[in-house]
C-alpha cells in the first residue's frame, strides 16, 4: 500500500488525505492547553494578591513558602506553553504569521525527544519545589508524606536519568 504515488489507487491517496488532516483534530487539545495557561495566571494573581494583603503577618518561612508556590505555578505554565508551541509545530504546523524575530529561539527546533526531555526535567523540577515546600513545612507534613515525597522524587530523578541515557544512545546509534 506503500508504493510510488503514481502506482496508488484513488482510493489510498484520499485515505491518506484524511489520516494527514485529522492532524487537526490536536487543535482542541492545545486550545485546552491555552485556557489551562489562562487559569493558572488567574490562580497565579489571587496567590500574589493573598500574599501581599497577608504580607505584615508572614514570616520570613511563610514568604518562602509562598514564593515557592509562584515559581511552581511558572515552571508548571512553561512546561504548558513548551507542550503547546512545540507539540502544534511538531504535529499540526508550523505556526504561520508570526515575526521571526518575535518567535522563541526554540520554537521550531523542539522535536519530539527534546520536548520529553523538557517535559521530564520540568516535573523533576516542579517536584523539587514541592519537596522543599515540604520540608519547609516539616511541622505540618507527617513523616509518611515526606517519605513518600521524596520517594516519588527520587523515582522522578531515576526517571530522568534513564530517559537521558536512552536518549544518547539512540543519537549514538543514529551516527
């Protein structure tokens, strides 16, 4: 079914057609994407406007804390926005009308490995704050959470590692 375009029947050619264009069935999935973004920037700004209004009452550990949850909640919408961008040019298309000078380094050259690679990194990364959130709030957390915490880290970074080590043997390979 896979010869020369010449040799195929009109029936094979419209099927692929259809099979290429359903492509843009991923359109749904990326808007969520983006609605997703939009809701985080909303939590983002309620959790800054309770910080500042509660502000004269925090501790230095309370201010830790919160500035923590912040750089979590924008390490999680840039791995939102590395999934959108590079999953639409990698699946869909290239995302026409913008400047290229406007456009991120990196839009365009994320392929599929790399953008796991990111995607790993980042929850290793999400993770790390979590954990020390956790140990920064040790008086709230039993000690079963925070085993668990760092279980689920470790095996996050086990993970990773072995992604990374997959990953450069398959660029050996391919040399």
């Amino acid at each position: 079914m896979s010869g020369p375009p010449a040799t195929k029947t009109r029936t094979e050619r419209q099927f692929e057609r259809i099979i290429f264009a359903s492509r843009w069935l991923m359109g749904p999935f990326y808007v969520g994407l983006v609605v997703t973004l939009g809701m985080m920037l909303f939590r983002f700004a309620l959790d800054l406007f309770a910080a500042l209004i509660a502000l004269p009452r925090m501790t230095d550990k309370d201010i830790v804390v919160m500035a923590l949850r912040l750089v979590d909640l924008t390490l999680v919408a840039n791995l939102l926005l590395i999934v959108t961008f590079a999953g639409y040019e990698n699946f869909v298309g290239r995302m026409a009308g913008i400047d290229e000078q406007a456009r991120a380094a990196w839009m365009g050259k994320v392929d599929f490995g790399a953008m796991k690679i990111k995607v790993v990194g980042s929850t290793i990364a999400i993770s790390s704050i979590y954990l020390l959130s956790t140990v920064l709030n040790v008086g709230d957390a039993t000690r079963e959470q925070i085993v668990w915490t760092l279980a689920i880290q470790g095996g996050l970074i086990l993970s990773g590692l072995a992604l990374a080590a997959i990953d450069r043997l398959s660029a050996e390979k391919a040399e």
